[in-house]
C-alpha cells in the first residue's frame, strides 16, 4: 500500500512539473546505515526518493561521523558546511531547548497522537519557526515507538538506588533523572559500551529493543527496564540547511516531504515488528527484563513534571512548543479515551 501511495504521489509531483534543476545534497546521519530502525530509515527516505522520477535530486548519505560528528550535526547544517542531517531532536536541547519537544516528551504522546500534533495541530509550523533562527528546516522523517527505559548494571529497587549512578540518557529524560540525583551525560551510539563496561557509566539507555543488541548493552548490564517512560515516541527528523531548501522547486520540496512522510509510516510498523526477537535472544543471553513499580514511575513523573515547569519557565520557545502540545492533547484526550476498547 505505501509504494502504491508513494507512486501516485509521484506521478502527481512530476504531472506538475518536478523536473527543476538539478541537486545534489549530502546528508550526515547519526546512525550507521545497518542500525535496525533508526539507520535504515534513512536509507529508506533515500530509496523511496530514488524511486520518484524526474524531480532531479541526487542523495549521498553519509553514516555516523564520516563527515561530523554526531553532536555536531546541528551545526553543521546550519553553517552549511553540510546539507542536511537526520537525528533526533533532542541531541540539540544544549542549544536549542525547544528542540527537545519536537522529539520525545517523558510521559508523553504516543506516535499517531504526536504526528497529528505536528502536522494537524500546530506543532510543525511552530518547530519550523524555531529552527529559522539558526537557518534550518526542520521535516519529520521517522518515529519511534516505545523505547527502553534503560540497562542497568544493578537492579534499582527505590528511587534512591539512582543517586549518584553514572547515567547515559538524552534530553528530558536526563534531566529527569538528574531531579532524582543521578549523573547524566550524553554520549553518541559509539561512545557507549566502551564507557559502559570500563565503569564510567553504571546504566544507559538509548533506544528499543532490536536498535539496542547490536549495541551490545547487553554483554555488561543485565538489568533492562521498562516502560520507557522518558521517550513513549520519538520523532526523527530530516533537517536541511534553509538557503539549501530554498534553492528547491516547490516539487522538489513536495518530493522530500512525500519521501519522508513514507518513511515516517515504515519506520513505525517496522519499529514494532522486531522487538519480539530481540526481547527472547535477551533473555536466551541472561538478561531479566524488568517492569518498573509503581514507586518508580510516580517519582518519574514527579520529577518530569518539575523538568517541563522549569524549561518552561527559562526559555519562551520551549513555553510556546509546550503549552501547544498539551493544548492539542487536552482537545484530544476526550475522544482517545473512549476510541478503543481497554485491555
């Protein structure tokens, strides 16, 4: 069904006259092409690009760190030293605290319910807005279904056992955690299990399941939390340097959105088909899969609480994105709540 779609959407682009000139645009993602999910949907925007004739953009996708690196991306894009880069939002929250909103909120929206903020209720136009200011354009290329709460060296009984850990986690989570007394530092994909089981670190999170085992998390912390309370979605983004962009025909454009659109919906069924797997080979190599209490997800939503009232409070864009959101859940949470039948 979504080639179909994706073929009737490209005939449309170019019955309309997507030819344009031709581009080429180099895009620096964060994850290694043959990461389960998170690499492969860029791979997969690529793909679905090619695939639509006559719009006359040529792609050359860089894996992690070949021409920046991965905290860097943000940057780069928009001093134009690249293109475009695809990441997760809130690896920019240092410097934009806006930016974490648009990409995983603790306690928040599950995937279809954060799309429909973002292209129905708002929240595109306002994360559009935002980046302007540093020169980039922002397009929601991929989701996230639930991720892992995290692996643990040592179970965590109370919320005091998470004083003092050593703690890789990224955006509002981490700074959750930090209300709880625990050490939080931001690491790429490659940093981790080396930090991990040399001792710098005592726990990391970092994604779902089947992004998680090549990883290898697994090898040193036997513990592994659920539900991942800190990120319940995450949207990915395709980012484009803006004098780049606008260098694109409205068909080009339309071509790019129609692209990531598509990959948005395969990264979502596909992230949800391969956790079953990965979930038994964990536990065929020792790990116990945990479910937090109910102790622990009330002191996580306590202090995620605390961290959305202060950000809001120091940055007005982050305010503005926020109040937004929980605006649009507030019109749609009378609705979800009787839509489906309860477990």
């Amino acid at each position: 069904m979504i080639r179909a779609l994706v073929s009737v959407l490209a005939c449309l682009l170019m019955a309309t006259g997507a030819s344009g000139q031709n581009v080429r645009l180099k895009i620096q993602s964060a994850w290694s092409k043959n990461m389960p999910v998170l690499g492969e949907t860029i791979r997969n925007f690529e793909s679905r690009l090619n695939a639509m004739e006559g719009h006359g953009i040529r792609l050359r996708v860089y894996d992690a760190n070949k021409l920046v690196p991965t905290l860097q991306i943000m940057d780069a894009v928009s001093s134009g030293k690249v293109d475009a880069g695809f990441a997760f939002p809130g690896y920019w929250m240092g410097k934009i605290p806006a930016a974490a909103v648009f990409g995983a909120i603790p306690f928040g929206p599950e995937a279809p319910e954060y799309l429909a903020w973002l292209h129905e209720g708002g929240g595109l136009a306002l994360w559009e807005e935002i980046y302007a200011k540093l020169g980039v354009v922002p397009i929601p290329c991929g989701v996230i279904q639930p991720e892992a709460s995290g692996w643990f060296r040592e179970p965590i009984e109370s919320p005091d056992d998470l004083r003092g850990l050593k703690i890789r986690y990224a955006g509002l989570g981490g700074k959750t955690l930090e209300k709880l007394g625990a050490s939080i530092t931001m690491l790429a994909a490659g940093d981790i299990f080396l930090s991990l089981e040399r001792g710098v670190l005592d726990a990391t999170e970092y994604s779902m399941p089947a992004v998680d085992r090549p990883l290898g998390f697994y090898k040193v912390a036997k513990h592994y939390y659920f539900p991942g309370w800190h990120q319940p979605s995450s949207i990915m983004e395709l980012m484009v340097n803006a004098k780049t962009w606008t260098k694109l025909s409205d068909a080009q454009q339309a071509a790019v959105r129609t692209a990531c659109d598509a990959s948005t919906l395969w990264s979502m069924t596909r992230g949800l088909a391969v956790q079953g797997e990965a979930l038994a080979f964990f536990e065929r190599e020792g790990v116990t899969i945990h479910t937090w209490s109910p102790e622990m997800m009330a002191s996580f939503k306590s202090a995620a609480d605390e961290v959305m009232k202060e950000a809001s409070a120091a940055d007005p864009d982050f305010k503005r994105a926020w109040e937004s959101l929980q605006a649009f859940q507030a019109q749609y949470q009378p609705w979800a709540s009787i839509a489906t039948p309860e477990d």
